[in-house]
C-alpha cells in the first residue's frame, strides 16, 4: 500500500514527531502502528520517509529512513477560476490540485453570480486552501499549490502579461487548446470564466496584456470541471504527465 503523506515544518534530524492536526489525524483516525510506513513533506518539495516508531495518543514518533528534494515541475501551469456558485470551487481546487496545478487564482469575474465580500473573503479562501492541501496530501504531491488571494480583473490582466504564455477558455474560440504552442518553461497562465462565461470587456482587456482565446473542446463544460481538463491537455502536451 502506498504510505501515507503528512504535513511537517521541520523535517531535519534521524528521528521526527509528528503532532499537532496532522499527528492527532495519523493517531486516532488513520491509527497507524509501529513498524508503518509514512512520508512527511514541508509542501515546498523536500520529503522524508519514515517508519513508526511508537504511537501515542495525538502524535507519532518516527524514524527517517531517508530524506530527498523533489524539484518543481516546470512549465508552471497557474489557473486563474472565476468564482463559482455553492461548493463547486472547492470541486474545482480538488480536481486541480490532484491534476497538478501548481497555481490557482480565484478571481472575482463580471459574470460570477457567487461574489466574495467582507468576511467571507476570508473564509472562502480558507476552505478552498484547505481543500488543496488535503487533496495534495491524497495525491502525494510534494509540491503543494498556492492558492492566492481573491484577485481583481485588473490583477489577472497584470499576471497575463507577465506570463511565457496566456490562455483564456473561451466557447467562440477558433483556435482548439490541443493545438496552441507551449513554452517549455515559464508560466502558462490560463482563465476559466464563471458560471456566465468570460464578458466581451474582460475578453478584449485580456487579449490586450497578450492572452490568446482558446477552445476546449466541442461540448460546454461546468467552470468546475473546464479547469481540470484543460489542465490534463496541458500537462500531457507539455511532458509533465
């Protein structure tokens, strides 16, 4: 069985203990014993694998059977979200997460019938980071995504024209996103609009910082499901699957 993956700040030393949420959940939930394995990452690509050496109540003791560095893929693949109504952005985040999105921004879009204003700011992004760091943990990613703060149209024109490349989805598209050329480093920024799709202003402010319209495919995808497989296309076009 594929052991376990768990989040740890410090990682250094031939014997660690895991406490705290993710100790408590190693203990009592996921109740491993002494003599399992179990793999330990700081989310920013170092990893240590280890044994059990004794449970205790709400945290392990372990020791390192050894300790490596996994580099970050490239190129980086940012997926800018507009915001989704009900639960479905954290759909979105865990089918990207899991996929291999390095990046994804939530963006507050013309068209997005959910809008984030005042405290829920706060707890939306909580529950869509959360989201990502268990679904990296599930599918043993040792790189974790960011996901950034609530961004503006003008923020997302910004981070288009800083990228390698631009991509937006988009239904009217000539252009099919199996065919576009890709950078072999760099960022690879793409948009998936909301529920309402991407307006005619945001299309045009897009394309001015440099972003190519892009079609999917010929059926229309929810925004939930659009980012996940654009991503697919992309990662397997670029090598990274």
């Amino acid at each position: 069985m594929t052991a376990p993956v768990f989040l740890a700040e410090a990682l250094d030393g031939p014997e660690l203990t895991l406490d705290g949420p993710e100790g408590r959940h190693a203990a009592s939930v996921r109740r491993l014993r002494a003599g399992e394995r179990v793999d330990l990452t700081d989310g920013a690509g170092t990893v240590a694998e280890c044994v059990v050496r004794e449970t205790l109540k709400d945290a392990l003791r372990l020791d390192v059977l050894r300790r490596y560095r996994v580099e970050a893929p490239g190129p980086r693949l940012v997926v800018v979200q507009g915001l989704p109504k009900g639960d479905r952005g954290e759909l979105a985040v865990e089918m990207m997460t899991e996929a291999g999105v390095d990046v994804i921004v939530p963006w507050s879009a013309a068209r997005s019938i959910t809008q984030w204003k005042g405290d829920k700011v706060a707890k939306a992004l909580g529950r869509w980071r959360a989201t990502a760091r268990e679904a990296g943990k599930q599918a043993r990613r040792f790189h974790l995504p960011e996901v950034t703060d609530l961004a503006t149209t003008a923020q997302v024109e910004r981070l288009l024209t800083g990228a390698d490349l631009g991509l937006v989805l988009h239904e009217e598209a000539a252009e099919p996103l199996s065919k576009v050329s890709l950078p072999a480093s760099g960022d690879i920024v793409m948009v998936v609009g909301p529920e309402g799709g991407v307006s005619e202003d945001e299309l045009a402010r897009f394309g001015a910082a440099g972003a190519a319209p892009v079609l999917l495919g010929p059926t229309v995808l929810r925004t939930s499901t659009a980012g996940v497989a654009a991503a697919a296309v992309l990662l397997s076009r670029t090598g990274r699957w």
